[in-house]
C-alpha cells in the first residue's frame, strides 16, 4: 500500500456515514457554548458511556474536561443549519437559535431526535484531538424525528418512515 496525503484520508473517512451532533456547555462565567460534532459513538450500557472527540487546542476544552457537564444534541433530518452554525466559532451563538434552559442549566437546541446529558469521566489524547468519555445522566429521546446523517462531505437523510411500515407488516 501507497502512503497518503491527510487530504486523501479525510476523503476515505468521510465515506463512513455518521450522524450530527452539536454538544453544549457552559464557560467558567455561565455562559452556554456550542459545537457541531460528528465523533460521537456510544462505548457502555453499564455504566452508560458515550465518547466524543474535539481538538486539543479548541477554546472549549477547558469547560468539557473532567467532572464538566455537557449536553449532546442528535441533530433532526431538517436541522442542516444548525449543524453549519455551530461549526463555525461565533460571538453570541444562541441569538435566533430556537432553544431554552434544561433543568441541568445546559442550554437546549429545541425540536431534536435525542438530548444526552453528560458528565465527563475521562479525557485521553488521540493524535490532534482529545477522546472525552462521558457518563450519561439524563436522556431525552423522540423516535418520530429522524437524524442527520453526514457522509461524503454532505447532509443525506434516511427515510425511516418507509423502515418502521415495513417492519409492522
């Protein structure tokens, strides 16, 4: 096998379907922060353990490390734009965002598949990035909504509409 260019993995990973998450938290002053996410998996049911990735050096690091407090939002098949507004670093983020306050002081996007509170029990280094894993605490989910998914550099949906029928036949 040949060597590639970081720019040919980027391809090759993007061909591994995945879907959007955008994750919030709050800074040392309270003040909620969010970021778009496709490096969510789910690691344990016993404990319930999720993992995600965000850069070493990200400006959000500090307020996701141990013991920090994070919300984690599955993206609806309509929400593309959200999904590009927090990918991007911005001055009041919430403003025009449809969203409310959880019980657990996290800001909420509103009108997503599923809501994953969490607390981060470990950080490992993975290359440029940091691994967090984080217990679930509280979980929120709507079935009748389906997800983003992202592959190939593009939002796609899938049609569970047609899944759930066929399956109840």
């Amino acid at each position: 096998m040949t060597p590639f260019t970081s720019q040919e993995l980027r391809k090759g990973f993007s061909s591994f379907a995945t879907g959007v998450t955008v994750i919030t938290c709050l800074d040392e002053d309270g003040n909620p922060h969010g970021i778009t996410i496709s490096s969510f998996n789910t690691v344990s049911l016993e404990p319930p353990l999720i993992l995600w990735s965000l850069k070493k050096h990200s400006r959000l690091m500090p307020w996701v490390e141990l013991g920090k407090k994070q919300l984690i939002h599955v993206l609806e098949r309509s929400q593309e734009h959200l999904a590009m507004h927090f990918a991007t670093v911005k001055v009041n983020q919430f403003n025009g965002i449809s969203h409310k306050i959880a019980t657990s002081g996290l800001t909420q996007i509103d009108d997503c598949v599923a809501y994953y509170e969490c607390e981060t029990v470990c950080v490992h280094t993975g290359g440029d990035h940091n691994i967090i894993v984080a217990k679930v605490i509280n979980l929120k989910n709507h079935p009748e909504r389906d997800p983003l998914i992202f592959a190939r550099s593009k939002f796609v949906g899938l049609d569970f509409a047609e899944t759930k029928t066929s399956q109840s036949e």
